[in-house]
C-alpha cells in the first residue's frame, strides 16, 4: 500500500465526517471546545460551560458535531460532587495517526503515534546522511510506507521530523548544517508535501529528543531541564517552566561548535579547528578507537570482522573493562562534563539529561560527567540537581517530533482552521504558516 492512500484516501476513519460549510460559524466555540477536553482543562459538559464561557446550548451542540467528527466520545462517570455525576468526556486519540521521523548522522528511525503522540510502533535502519538528501527522503518515505501499511483504514493526519542540524523554522530547510555535507537549504517538509497528503514540520533532533523526554519520560522532577545529547555529534536544548527556549532564530542549544581547544590537530567537520564536536563528538571516539583498534582485542575483532568499529563494540569492550576503551571515554566525558557544568551554572536546570547514541556504551559517560559536575559546579547550581540518562529507550527523538505534530494540529489557531472538514487534510499550506505550537 502506499502513503498516498493512507494519508489521503481509503475508507473515512472515525475522525473523518465533516460538518459542512453550514458549520462555518462554529468553527472557533467547536475548536474550543475539543481543545479544552483534549488538554483536561475541562471534561464534563458541566464543566465546559464554566470554562469555556459558552451557552449550555452551545456547548452542547459542539460537543454533538464533536462526536460525530470523532474527535471526543464519552467516558466513564465523573466523581460525584453532591449531586448527578456527570458523563465524563475522552478526546479520541486514535481517530487517526501521526509520524515521527528522526534522521541523525547515522541512523534513521520512524514511528506511528496517537494523536496524544504516544509511540505505537517504531522502524530502525542504519543509514548515513552522507547518502544525501534525496536517497536519505527516500528510506524515510519507505519506512513510512511500511508503518502504515499495518493500519491501512486510519490516515495520517501529521508528519513531524527532527534532523541533526540548524533549522529555519519557518520553511522547513536546513541552515548549513555541519554534518550533513549537500543538505544546506534542502527542505525535508516540501519533499514530504511531494509524496504525502499531510502537513509536515521540521525542527532540531536535540529540541524534540528534550521535547518526548520531558513529556513521556519518568516525569518532571523540576520546572527546568537540560537535555544534552550525545550522538555523532553533540548538541543541547533547555526547557524553562515547561517551555523550549528557541533563541532568536532558533539556533539556541549549539553547543558541539563551541570553541574549547586551540589544538591544531581537533579539526572539526564544521570546517573549524576545536569544536567540543571534534575533540569528544562520537565521531570523534569512533575514529581514535578506529584507529587505535589494535591496542584493544574487542575493537581489533570488530574491525577483522566487520570491517568498522561501532558505539555497540566500545560499550561491549567497556564492560569487560578495556583499557583503551576506558581511556578514551574518560577524556571525552572530562571534557563534555567542563562544559556542562559552565552550562548547569549559567541555566540552573533542576534535571540534567544525557541522552543519545553515545549512551550505548554503557554508564562511563554519564557517571564522570556527574562527577565533573558536582565538581566544578557551583553549590547553588547544583543543589536538588537530578542527573541521569533518557529513559525512551533511545526513542526520546521520535516520540518528540511525534508531539511536533500532534501539538500543531491541535494548537487553537490550527484546530480552527481545519476543524470543520473532520481533519486537516487539505490545509496543510495554512497550518505551516502558522507560528510554531508548543515547541
């Protein structure tokens, strides 16, 4: 099957009825109200009208065209407050579905959600961005394919992407991303919008890893939170009171091209001399223990046999306690822990989170990176600071450009625009040039 017809055709899903253009002038109380129900700001006809400031009328017809948009159904019955319990209200999350896609330097992964953005199902393939953009579109609209395959009656209602480089928010492309050579200005949206009949946005890889871990992960331990990933390369992001901090242009959270050494030799792929990337990036350490794999009987084997070195064989090699493997991992984490404990005393985030490829070489990382923090730290920055790594199971990425685009369809200003049709299928220009929701 292809994702033309699971995007846009087949038959209608529950989410798929629409109201006509009779409803045109209900489209704002309608959108209200799904988006209070949605949020559990309200989830009683009862309360809807307290909070919504509607009629009982009102509320109640929306609630009706709601229904049979299948965006809401009833639920159990609310706790009794003296008097009639009132009928419970769920939104329908699985009216239709969503896709995640995250594109790193040397893997891709792909995963279906409810419109909550919970993660259904996953994809994985090993794939390098050196492969180009188009080739690099291609596995990603395959592995979409494969996924909808299995739900063949529910659309696909949104596409969020995340991708290891800086990204203009209001186009979808790329901006001189360092290590993805022949993507600059390449936009993954417009080549999504060319194969796929549903919206599509595009963000940073760090800012939707920090995105899914702070929503699905163990729960927020703080207000603030410091995710910092490392993979291939290294980047960052910062969530204040629940919010990502963008920057100006959205550039905020580069932190693998700052400049900690004036070595000769730590030649960045930026095209820069002494990025952290360069000195303790995982393309860096896959290449020293590359090249150093003779002084370690793990990585020597792994390259006899495969002919590569990877983040698996370091870990393997790191718990029967290689020596080389330990060397390189302790200067690397040394200096990642310099510049997040400069990072925890400018931002004091409440929780710190490591995440990433680098991760699967086992606690080294995370544990001299805590130490150096507590370390070099201020007592103030650090006290009730939570360390730890993500908990998605490296799925932390996905499950955020999964919200990417459950949070913009559902934004008030976008849930308005398409609410009358039963689904935003058809709207996807509007809803693009709409200002970027909740990241």
């Amino acid at each position: 099957m292809s994702t033309e017809s699971f995007v846009g055709s087949g038959d209608a899903p529950p989410g798929g009825a629409s109201l006509g253009t009779a409803a045109s002038l209900d489209a704002a109380p309608l959108a209200h109200v799904v988006d209070l129900v949605r949020s559990g700001r309200a989830v009683t006809r009862p309360r809807l009208v307290v909070v919504s400031g509607l009629t009982r009328k009102v509320v109640t017809q929306r609630v009706e065209d709601a229904f049979r948009l299948g965006l809401l159904r009833d639920g159990g019955l609310a706790a009794s407050e003296g008097g009639r319990q009132a009928r419970l209200l769920e939104f329908n999350a699985d009216a239709a579905r969503v896709f995640g896609v995250l594109i790193e330097a040397s893997e891709i992964t792909v995963g279906v959600a409810d419109l909550r953005g919970r993660l259904l199902s996953t994809s994985h393939e090993d794939w390098s961005v050196d492969n180009g953009p188009d080739a690099t579109m291609a596995r990603v609209k395959a592995h979409i394919d494969a996924l909808a395959a299995r739900e063949p009656r529910l659309r696909a209602w949104g596409i969020g992407v995340g991708v290891p480089g800086p990204v203009d928010l209001t186009t979808g492309r790329l901006v001189s991303p360092p290590i993805m050579p022949g993507w600059h200005g390449f936009s993954a949206r417009a080549w999504l919008r060319e194969h796929v009949d549903a919206p599509v946005w595009v963000d940073n890889d760090v800012n939707l890893m920090a995105i899914g871990e702070w929503t699905f992960g163990p729960g927020p331990t703080a207000d603030d939170m410091l995710f910092i990933k490392l993979g291939t390369g290294i980047g960052s992001a910062v969530i204040s009171r629940g919010r990502l901090l963008r920057g100006q242009r959205g550039g905020a959270g580069e932190i693998g091209h700052v400049h900690i050494t004036d070595a000769p030799d730590a030649v960045c792929r930026c095209g820069l001399v002494g990025c952290l990337e360069a000195v303790a990036g995982g393309w860096s350490l896959l290449a020293e223990a590359t090249r150093r794999a003779a002084e370690s009987p793990v990585l020597e084997q792994a390259l006899a046999e495969r002919h590569q070195v990877t983040l698996g064989d370091i870990g393997v090699a790191a718990q029967v306690g290689d020596a080389l493997v330990r060397e390189l991992i302790e200067a690397r984490a040394n200096v990642i822990g310099d510049v997040a404990a400069n990072l925890v005393n400018f931002a004091n985030p409440g929780q710190l989170v490591i995440g990433g490829g680098v991760l699967r070489t086992g606690d080294g990382f995370l544990d001299i990176i805590s130490a150096v923090i507590q370390r070099r730290s201020t007592r103030l920055a650090t006290d009730g600071l939570v360390i730890r790594s993500a908990s998605l199971d490296q799925n932390e990425g996905v499950a955020g450009a999964a919200l990417l685009a459950t949070e913009n369809l559902f934004a008030p200003a976008a849930l308005a625009r398409w609410i009358e049709d039963g689904n935003p299928l058809g709207h996807a220009a509007a809803l693009q040039q709409l200002p970027a929701a909740y990241v």
